[in-house]
C-alpha cells in the first residue's frame, strides 16, 4: 500500500535520511520518497499508517495529516 502523509518540520537531505531510516526500521522493503519542499512523505509498505506517522513522530517530525 502507498501512502502520503503531510509531515512538518523537514528542512534537509538530514531530515529525509532521519524519515525513510525510521519508517524502514519497520518495513525493510518499504520505499520512501521524501519532497522535502511539499513536506510529503510517499512510502510504500505493508505497515499500517498509524506505525509509519509513529516511527516519523519517534525522529521528532509532526504528522500533521
């Protein structure tokens, strides 16, 4: 399943790495797309969406939808 989530706070490729490390701690397989610039996260996974905004909100970003 691929999902998007608007998330605040990211500024940098940092921010990107920090974000797809957490989401694939969970889902090995999982394929993030980060765009830092629209504040989006596109993963694919097999993880619920509550566990993707989880892991992201574990690395101090807020999901904000």
């Amino acid at each position: 399943m691929t999902m998007e989530l608007k998330v605040a706070g990211m500024t940098c490729g940092h921010c990107a790495k920090a974000v797809t490390a957490a989401i694939q701690a969970h889902d090995r397989a999982a394929q993030v797309e980060v765009l830092l610039a629209e504040g989006l996260v596109r993963a694919t996974t097999t993880l619920p969406r509550t566990e993707v905004a989880a892991a992201i909100a574990e690395e101090g970003y807020a999901v904000t939808a």
